[in-house]
C-alpha cells in the first residue's frame, strides 16, 4: 500500500475484507461530476475476474457502485443528475426509465445494498455498499454480506 494516500489505505482495509470473505472482486469508486472513476480494487484470486483499472472512468449511471453513490445524495441531487444525464441501454436488463431508475436508487439508500443484475455487462452481477455506510453499520455488514 506504499504509494497511497491515508484515505485509501483506509478503505483499502475494506475492500480487502469483502474480497477476503466472498471471493470476489473488491472496487472503490467515487463520482466526479457525470462521471464514475476507479480510485482502488482488489482482485479476485478465484474464477472470472473483471478489467479494470485504476483511473478508469465510467458513465454515471452504470453498475451497482455507483448506485451506492448516489443512493447517498439528497433527492434533489439525483433528480439534478439524472436530469442531465442520459441513460444508456447498454444490455437488455439496463435501466432507462429515469423514475424507475430514481426509484433503484432510493431502494438502495433504503436497503444499504446495490445491485447490478446484467445492466452492463452481460453475464455480470455484482453488488456495491455504500463506504460511508460500511464504516457506521459494519456489524451489521459483516453479520449480513460478508459471511
């Protein structure tokens, strides 16, 4: 972890354990602006893994990561970026109705737990937790997700 900065050796604890616990490929993304970039992963040591790579950038409103970002704006920054925002059908389970899309991500703030079931990559279905959730409900995280 030499070369980070203290917030991401931070979070890199937590990406480790989700990797550790389930197997899988753990990523921290954050938002800039209409934008979604990779900041740091942990691959999975097991079966197929996902390309990606750190510095990535990805559309706003694609895959479960993001939906936990944005599941912890108000309701207004949502509307503000779905608002200009476009939402792409990359797969035939994409999202693009914009209040059904809305909708997800209330669910999300909701349920503390997102999910991507093949809207992006075909094949693919993954999961995203809110970090800043993870660090207030991490009992309740490892009871729930991580055993």
């Amino acid at each position: 972890m030499a070369g980070k900065p203290p917030a991401l050796i931070q979070t890199a604890h937590h990406l480790e354990t989700i990797n550790e616990k389930t197997k899988l490929s753990a990523f921290l993304g954050l938002r800039s602006d209409r934008r979604a970039i990779l900041f740091d992963k942990v691959d999975s040591a097991y079966g197929i893994k996902v390309s990606s790579e750190i510095g990535m950038q990805m559309p706003i409103l694609a895959g479960a990561g993001i939906k936990t970002v944005l599941s912890q704006l108000s309701d207004e920054g949502i509307d503000e970026i779905l608002a200009r925002t476009e939402l792409k059908r990359y797969r035939p389970y994409s999202i693009i109705d914009k209040a059904v899309y809305k909708e997800e991500i209330l669910e999300v703030r909701k349920q503390g737990i997102a999910y991507d079931r093949e809207e992006c990559i075909e094949g693919m279905v993954a999961f995203g937790i809110p970090m800043l959730q993870a660090r207030v409900c991490r009992k309740d995280l490892t009871k729930n997700i991580l055993m």
